[in-house]
C-alpha cells in the first residue's frame, strides 16, 4: 500500500504529464531551478504553500488533488482469473456494475443512474464481493481489489461474448456530432514510417488511459463515457477491382 504522500506526489506527476507541462517549466513559473523542482519532487519535500502554488499552476485546487490521489494505483492485478471473468461474461448487469465502480461510480450514483433499488444494487455488490473483485465496506463503500486498468483476456468469456457486438454497436454511430471523430486514411508507408505511427498511436492509448484516470476524482455528473478505437494495419483499397481472370 502505498502511503498518502506518495499518492498526492503521484497525483501531482500525472497532472503535469497529462497537462504537458515539464520540469523545466515548472521550475520557470515557479521561479526554481529545474535542479530544485526535480530535488523537491524526488525528497517528497512540499510546503503547503508551494502545493497551492503548484496546483494554481495546474489549474487545480488542493481538494481536487487530494480526490485524485486518493485513485493513485497500487499494485493490483490487472487481469482477472477465468472464473471471474466468466461469472462477469454470464451477467451483463453485473458487468456493467462493475465496469463503473472501475470508471469512479459510487454504488448509490449507479443505482440512481440506471434505476435500480436499494436491494438490486447489495446483491450486485454482494456478488463482485463474493468474485474477490472488491471488498464491501460499511454503508456500501467499495474498495477495488483489482487494478483499474484491467487487461481482458484475448481469448476470454468477456471478449468472446461482448468484443464483436460492441466493435459492431461502436461503429453503426454516424459520427456528426461535435464530439464525434472518425477518418480513413490511406496511404503506402515505408517500413519506418509505419513504425513512427505505431508509437504514436501507443502514446494516444497510453494518453486517453492517464486522462480517464485523472478524471476519477471527478463527479460522474460532469463526465461523459467516450470510447477510442483505434485500427491501423495493413490494407489495400481493391474492393471494386475484379480479381484477375484464371486461365
């Protein structure tokens, strides 16, 4: 278990990575050295009043911080055994239940959220309880026993069942609204050129995760649930051409 401090010094490193801002930026606002912002962070060593400077920075408040390091990740599994993923395959309800305790959800903003009574949103949590996927506390607190970012299995119950119905469901959106993104572009690559695009296409992945997980500390009421997929592989556009003739 990691302690408070390291959490709010976890906290403070994902905003500034996630808001692109440096060290040496930092450390220029804050009239510092590089060396001395470095120095502070690595000896956890904040005064309160740099804290408040630092999150005046970051356009954020003490409070907001100290909700967002109180989601820093500890070490936790992110894959699941096949019997809890299957018992979560086999329950569509139960599934969606936890996929938002996961995304931040309180039980009771669930339970208002989709509608469900008191007695329907302890059996749900009862159920995640008996899986070992979190421990119910007092007043139907929840702590997660797996990770957040959980990696489901390739070949698991959960993909099986669900992976193609939602890449289906995903894609019959038409993608007007301003929210909305979609393109198709095509192109021949080099070899190296195709690398350069698997790597930034990484980092797009690895920036919508750190974003999601800044954004744990924030209320369910002001979030929307935004998915990303991202295809890139090799592909020729030759549906319209004829396949050559066999002699």
């Amino acid at each position: 278990m990691i302690n408070q401090t390291s959490q709010l010094i976890a906290a403070l490193k994902l905003c500034l990575k996630v808001k692109g801002i440096s060290y040496r930026q930092l450390a220029q606002q804050l009239e510092l050295s590089e060396a001395s912002v470095k120095r502070i962070f690595a000896q956890q060593n904040f005064t309160l009043s740099r804290l408040e400077q630092i999150c005046r920075i970051l356009d954020t408040n003490l409070y907001e911080l100290a909700k967002m390091s109180a989601f820093a990740k500890e070490s936790l599994p992110r894959q699941l055994s096949k019997t809890q993923e299957q018992a979560l395959a086999d329950d569509p309800t139960l599934l969606t239940y936890f996929y938002l305790l996961l995304n931040g959800w309180q039980a009771a903003d669930i339970n208002s959220r989709y509608q469900l009574d008191n007695l329907k949103g302890i059996r749900l949590l009862a159920a995640l309880d008996r899986l070992k996927l979190i421990e119910l506390q007092p007043h139907n607190k929840v702590r997660l026993l797996v990770s957040r970012d959980i990696q489901w299995r390739p070949d698991g119950p959960v993909r099986r069942r669900y992976e193609q119905q939602v890449k289906m469901t995903f894609m019959a959106d038409s993608f007007t609204a301003p929210e909305h993104w979609l393109r198709l572009e095509t192109a021949e690559l080099s070899g190296a050129s195709i690398s350069i695009l698997q790597r930034r296409l990484n980092q797009l992945s690895e920036q919508f995760a750190e974003l999601a997980e800044l954004d744990l500390a924030t209320d369910p009421a002001d979030k929307k649930g935004m998915g990303l997929m991202v295809a890139f592989r090799p592909w020729v556009f030759d549906m319209v051409l004829a396949p050559p003739a066999s002699n």
